[in-house]
C-alpha cells in the first residue's frame, strides 16, 4: 500500500462519516441522481424512510469494510505512511510486495518537497 492509498482511505472514511450525518438530516447532494429524482418529484421530493435507512446500512457496511482494512495496517507500517521520508524507519519490517514502492517514494523528491510543503 502506497502513501497515496492510505490517505485515500482515511479521507474516505471521513467522507463516509459525514454522509451518514447528511442523510441523517435528509440531505443527499452528494449522490447527484438520486438528489436530482428527489428535485424533480416536488410531491414526493422527501428521502423515503427506507431508502434512507437502506443508504444509510450501506454506508455504515463500507465504513467497516474499510476501518478492517486501515486496523490491518501495523505500527511500523502506520510510520512509514505518516513519515515516508523518516531516515530512521526499518523498511524491511513492511511485506516484501510494497518495499519497493516506498523505497522509490522515500527517493522521490519532488515528493518529498511536496510532504514538507504540507
């Protein structure tokens, strides 16, 4: 897993978070079809009780899906996503299969100004 896909998965989890709260509250404009059905239909422009409860499982379901996903992700590995550019991090502690991409970020400078920018 590459730095990139890490925080694709924390902003993820963050967006699923608050879509919950949002159609909690009946306010569906990130899911534009189903926001522009509900506009059209001025007479039932209400989220259906079990629609928004169906949504809102859904929702629930990949926010778990992804926390087991992010839970498998040990410490080392945490401090190699959080700081890829540390000098002191043991590489060799993650799974062979990503070793080389965190190699080839950790020597990628252009990424490495970009991390410190931030």
């Amino acid at each position: 897993m590459c730095f990139t896909s890490w925080t694709v998965f924390v902003d993820f989890l963050a967006n699923l978070q608050n879509w919950q709260m949002k159609v909690g509250a009946e306010n569906v404009a990130m899911f534009k079809n189903l926001s522009t059905v509900l506009d059209e239909n001025e007479e039932d422009s209400m989220l259906d009780l079990l629609l928004k409860t169906e949504i809102t499982q859904h929702l629930r379901s990949l926010e778990c899906e992804i926390n087991m996903y992010v839970r498998e992700f040990e410490e080392e590995e945490g401090k190699l996503v959080r700081n890829p550019f540390s000098g002191t991090l043991d590489i060799t502690t993650i799974p062979s299969d990503v070793q080389d991409e965190f190699l080839d970020l950790k020597h990628d400078s252009a990424a490495k100004d970009l991390y410190e920018e931030k």
